[in-house]
C-alpha cells in the first residue's frame, strides 16, 4: 500500500466535497477510498443502456455519501459487487 500511495494525496470521500470547492484535485495525483453503502436496481436509460448507482461513504461521516454511477464496460463487470464492498 505504501508503494501505491506513493507520491499521492489521500482525501476522504467524507471531504470530497468541500476539497473539491477549495483546491484544483486536477493538479494533484489523489485517491480516495470508500464502501458501498447502497445499491440502486440497475436503472435503463434513455438510449436503452443499463447502468447502476452506488452510495459510498467513508464510514467516518454517514451523512457525506457520493453516488458513483456505473456505465457500459464498468456497469457490466462490476453491477454485481456486493453492498459493503470496499
């Protein structure tokens, strides 16, 4: 993990958003990690493509979740991810 992390910023998801409203995260190399605390039903589009929605959260503060929508190539080899998941 360390060699990873390496040269790298970590922001919690918990901070994403005021992170996001202070600093240029395009300038800097960052990761951030998070569990996926809900599950949409995969969802079909307008075009007729299937897509999913995951909540995440750092589980530092259960109120600041991001939603991460899953499209094409990803939608199809992770919709299956178990609730939970790191």
């Amino acid at each position: 993990m360390d060699r990873k992390m390496a040269n790298r910023k970590l922001i919690r998801l918990s901070q994403l958003k005021n992170k996001l409203a202070t600093e240029n995260l395009e300038e800097i190399d960052w990761v951030t990690f998070g569990v996926i605390v809900r599950k949409v039903t995969p969802q079909s589009a307008n075009n007729g493509k299937t897509f999913s929605i995951w909540r995440l959260n750092d589980l530092r503060d259960l109120n600041e979740c991001v939603s991460l929508f899953l499209f094409g190539e990803v939608h199809k080899e992770h919709w299956k991810t178990d609730q939970g998941t790191v």
